[in-house]
C-alpha cells in the first residue's frame, strides 16, 4: 500500500508499477476504437447492405447514424462502469468493458443482411450498436482515468497524450492493418461478401489481448489512497453514490463547462480521421487497397501526435493548446479537405500528405482532454465525471460524419460540408479553451 501512496504523491515508483497503467490505458482505449473504427473502414458495404438506398449519401449517413447511436449509449454505460469504478475500483470496471466491447463487435460479423431477412437485419445491427456503446462508455470512464493516477505531476499530460491522441491514432493503425490484411485476403466484389464480416470478427481479439493485459494491471493508488481514508473515517458517503454527487449542483456547471471542450474536439475527431475512411473511398475514390495503405501512415502520425500534443500541454498548460489548435486548425482543415478532393485519386502522394497532415489535426484536439477532466474532479468521482463528460462531449461530435453525409445531396457536395463543419467544430473547441480556467496542477 505504500508504495502505492508514494505513486499517488508523485514519489518515483518501480517501472513495472507505472509502465504496466499506462500502457494498460492506452492499449485498452486503442482496443476500444479499433473495434469502433472497423465499422468506419466498411461503412460504404455496410451501407449497402444493411441501409441501402438508390443514393449512396444517404446510405452513408445511415451508417454513421448507427455509429452515432453507439455514441449516444456511451453516457449511460460511463455512468454504470464509471460508478462502479470509483466505488470498487478502476481495474476490475476496465476488464469487463474491453471483454464486452470486444464480443459485441464481433457479433456484428453473424449479422444477416437485409437481403437475407428484410427489415429485422437493420433493426439488429442498431440493437446491437446500442449494447456495444454501453461497453464503449465503460471503456473511457477507466481508461482515461487510471494510467494518469500512477504518474508523477510533469507526465499528467503526456499520458493523457498517449491515452487520448496516441491511443486514438494506435486504434486507428490496429484497423487500418486489418482493413488492408482482409482487402488484400478478399479483394474486390469478395470483400462485399466475406471481407467485412471478417473485419468485425477480428474484435474478439481486442477482448482476448484485454485479459492479458489487465491481468498484470495493479488497483490505482489514487483510488486505493481514498477507500483507506473512506475507511479510517468511516464515510460511506465518500464514495457511495458518485453519479448522484455528479449531478448536485457542486458540479453541474463543471459537467456543462467541459461539454465545449468535450464537443469540440468530439466533433473535431469525428470530421477528421472518422470521416476520412469513407472521404477516400466515396470522394477520392481510392481502391481498398492503396486507401488501406493511406490509413496505416495517418494513424501512425495521428499516433506520434498525442504523446507530443500532451507533453506541449504540461509545458504551457491545458488551456493554451487548445486555443492553438482551435484557432490554427479551423483554418486549415477546410484548405486540407478541398484540396485533397480536386486531387481525385490519380495522385496517390499528396493524398497521403493531406490525410497525414488531417490525422495530426484531429488527434491533436484529443491529447490534452483527458488531462483536463481528470484535473476537473477529485479522485471520489473521477471516473464518473471524466467518462461523462467525454462520451456526452463525444455524442454529441459523433452526430457531425451523420450531418455531413445528410447536407451532401451527392459525393461531390462532401468537400464543401465537411469544410463547414471541421471549422465549426475547431471554432468550438477555441471557445472551451477561451472560457475555462486552466487546470494544470489541480489534481487530488
């Protein structure tokens, strides 16, 4: 137990005891969107074969719909896994949401299609996306809270890097080999047949590396540090109902505040490298196959990002990098966008450049937020209010891929929306920087 309080306080503990969270935490959350992206690398066959229409935009926005619909549960599955983390501890909640994240993508891979069963197959796959977001939820109320809890104050903000950004950009690599892997296994018409469910059924292996790696993760001492002083005093209402402390007026006007930041860059990620799978594939019009091999160097940057984003912010603060990135970024995605659409997909190097350059954008944003949430509750209710306030913040940017393929009457309409609203999102994530206070150092 020692030890572990020395961690909490900042003291240098073995390398073991703090490499195994934080690496716990960022592969857990990569996991987490590897499972969520397969269905973004597909959603043009799935689009057609569980939503199809005579244009192919409104499919589309059906898919990302659905994906939506994920996002929407995930505050309800944050305030169940995120509740039960912080009253019986971060590893055992973290365990069960990856296994269960896991299991629910891959059953998408059984799923008949409309053609097979009518209706009932579109009512299946959003009964199903509506269970997976429960986990999902789960998934960021202990990831993004217990690899911070055993690094000394000057790292807060580059694990938060690794955990949000680098974790992000990881999940997005471990999808983007995979799309390549199963492109390249069934390629052409065979991947509209066999592929994509293929795709789905690697999720099982998320849940399989999950127990490996949580079996070796120790009990946060942040958390361990309040129940020995719950039980010294004998509270039971220190920690006995966090979610219904979350929604006391003490911390309302906290929860409401983050949401700026929260949408912001949700909104941010989701027009970035959540749109982008389907901007090469619809827009460009990039085979499978060189798209795949654009994704893998994105991810890879968007990977490098968060780590370097969230090292920036323990540097200059919280608040600062937000501003930059807002201000530098509501600028510059809509040149990115348009520029890489005139390109058409003669010209596979600068595609790459622009999606590489997209990727670090949008992975940017997310660095420094689980940093900043963390630092806006204390350790009784971390996990509760850092897990709202993210998958509410993220719903609500999770809608905006939906947005976009609704406001594009035609593929060639996409450039234009997603210009729009990749500076709405950045301008928001601006606003939130402007208005909140800085956070850095406010841990307890």
């Amino acid at each position: 137990m020692s030890s572990n309080v020395a961690a909490a306080s900042g003291t240098k503990a073995g390398d073991r005891k703090v490499f195994v969270p934080v690496f716990a935490s960022v592969f857990g959350w990569s996991l987490d969107l590897f499972d969520l992206f397969i269905l973004l690398y597909v959603a043009p066959v799935v689009g057609k074969l569980f939503f199809p229409s005579d244009q192919p935009t409104l499919s589309l926005a059906a898919v990302y719909a659905s994906f939506a619909v994920t996002l929407l549960m995930r505050p309800v599955g944050s305030a169940i896994f995120g509740s039960y983390a912080d009253k019986h501890g971060r590893k055992r909640a973290m365990t069960l949401a990856v296994v269960g994240v896991g299991v629910a993508t891959a059953a998408f891979g059984v799923l008949p299609t409309i053609a097979q069963v009518g209706l009932l197959a579109p009512v299946l796959f959003l009964a199903l996306r509506l269970v997976q977001g429960i986990f999902v939820g789960g998934v960021v109320a202990t990831t993004h809270t217990v690899g911070t809890e055993f690094v000394p104050p000057h790292w807060r903000g580059t694990v938060s890097g690794m955990v949000g950004g680098g974790g992000a950009g990881l999940g997005a690599l471990l999808a983007s080999l995979a799309f390549w892997m199963t492109s390249n296994l069934f390629p052409g018409e065979q991947f509209d047949v066999w592929g994509w469910r293929v795709m789905f059924f690697s999720g099982i292996l998320s849940s399989v590396l999950g127990l490996f790696i949580f079996k070796y993760l120790e009990e946060s001492p942040y958390w361990l540090k309040a129940q020995a002083a719950k039980d010294a005093r004998r509270e039971a209402t220190v920690t006995s109902s966090p979610l219904k402390r979350l929604m006391s007026s003490e911390y309302r006007t906290v929860l409401l505040m983050n949401l700026l930041i929260t949408a912001g860059a949700g909104s941010a990620y989701y027009v970035t490298s959540g749109y982008l799978p389907a901007f090469l594939k619809v827009v460009n019009r990039v085979p499978n196959e060189t798209a795949s091999l654009i994704l893998i160097l994105a991810a890879a940057a968007a990977t490098l990002t968060g780590p370097f984003i969230g090292y920036v912010s323990d540097r200059i603060g919280r608040k600062p990098v937000f501003i930059v990135i807002g201000a530098v970024a509501a600028i510059a995605l809509p040149f990115l966008y348009l520029n890489m659409a005139a390109l058409g997909a003669a010209n596979g190097f600068m595609i790459g450049v622009y999606a590489l350059l997209i990727a670090f954008l949008g992975n940017a944003a997310l660095a420094p937020v689980p940093i900043f949430l963390n630092e806006r509750f204390p350790t009784a209710v971390r996990a509760s209010g850092t897990g709202l306030s993210w998958n509410i913040g993220f719903a609500i940017g999770g809608m905006m891929p939906t947005f976009v393929s609704l406001a594009s009457r035609t593929p060639a309409d996409i450039p234009f929306s997603l210009a729009v609203f990749c500076a709405g999102s950045f301008v928001v994530l601006l606003l939130g920087g402007i208005f909140i206070g800085e956070t850095k150092g406010k841990f307890d």
